[in-house]
C-alpha cells in the first residue's frame, strides 16, 4: 500500500547494524548545529555508507519527526524541553540518548514476518519480549470504545497492507 511508503515503521534507539562507533558522527552533527547557534528540536536522517566508510546525512528536519515519541518513553517529555529552552530560557546542555528502545507502529506479527535482516528482528523481538516498546498511538489509559475501534482497524490494516505489498518476504 502506497500509504505506508516513506513512513518508519520500526525502529530501535541507537541501534548500528555495521556496529561501528557512531559518536564521532554525532559529534560532528552537534558541533555543526552549535555553530550555526540551531536551538530547538532537529531530526536527521543519516545513512551510514560501507563503501567509504563516512555517515552521509540526508536531511535535518527543523523539528520534531514522527519518530521522535521514543524520547517520551525514555522519559523525557519533549514539550518541558521545548518550554524550558525557549519560554523560560533555562540552560540546555546537549543529551545523547543512547538507551535502546524499540518504537513500533505496526503489530508484533509484522516485525516477526517482515523484517528480513535477521540480526534487527531479533533485536527488535527482544526488546518487544522486554516490554521496551512504544507505539505512538496506543495509550492503555484510552479505553473509549472509538479508539479501541479505530485501534483494531489499524492493527488490522498493517497485516493487510504488508501482506499484499511489494517487501514482503518472498520465502
């Protein structure tokens, strides 16, 4: 399905599939963004490339992005940060969260059926096993029956859709 083209669907905090050491990379990025005297939230899209070895980023996005709810479930709420550094002007120091937290759009089944390298699923599986998992739209304290509804049409639609897409696993 088209609709889901673009859009993560899972993602782990600080995972490094090459297993290299990213934080000269981020080092740089922070150091770019002080310069330039950035305050606020950025979100940037980097890929890491084996051919030469160097981090390549493809966008930094001047706010919060989709995939930014993991930083509630580390605990830090996103809107005090923001009120803090740019209503009541309070020193921000830079914070790298490194914690590993798996975020979640789509249901357990997908990432068990879908995810076809081996090493992020089974990282993923683990941290799900672990309850290490976020989805932005569930709230267990919503109990309204429209958004239980609205919910399972979801959840229901994630199974259709990657069921009939082009990246499915073939086997």
């Amino acid at each position: 399905n088209q609709n889901l083209v673009g859009n993560a669907a899972v993602l782990i905090n600080g995972y490094n599939s090459f297993k290299i050491d990213n934080k000269p990379a981020i080092k740089k990025v922070v150091k770019f963004l002080e310069e330039i005297n950035y305050q606020g939230f950025a979100e940037i899209d980097w890929k890491y490339d084996a051919r030469d070895k160097t981090f390549k980023i493809l966008e930094i996005n001047a706010r919060q992005g989709r995939s930014s709810y993991y930083v509630s479930a580390l605990n830090y709420n996103l809107i005090k940060i923001l009120a803090d550094d740019l209503i009541y002007n309070k020193s921000m120091s830079y914070k790298l969260l490194d914690e590993k937290i798996l975020l979640s759009f789509v249901p357990k089944k997908i990432i068990k059926k879908y995810i076809i390298n081996e090493q992020f699923r089974i990282e993923a599986l683990k941290l799900w096993q672990n309850n290490n998992v976020v989805n932005p739209v569930k709230y267990k304290l919503d109990k309204h029956p429209w958004r239980i509804y609205l919910n399972l049409r979801k959840y229901f639609y994630y199974l259709k859709s990657y069921k009939n897409s082009y990246w499915k696993n073939n086997d």
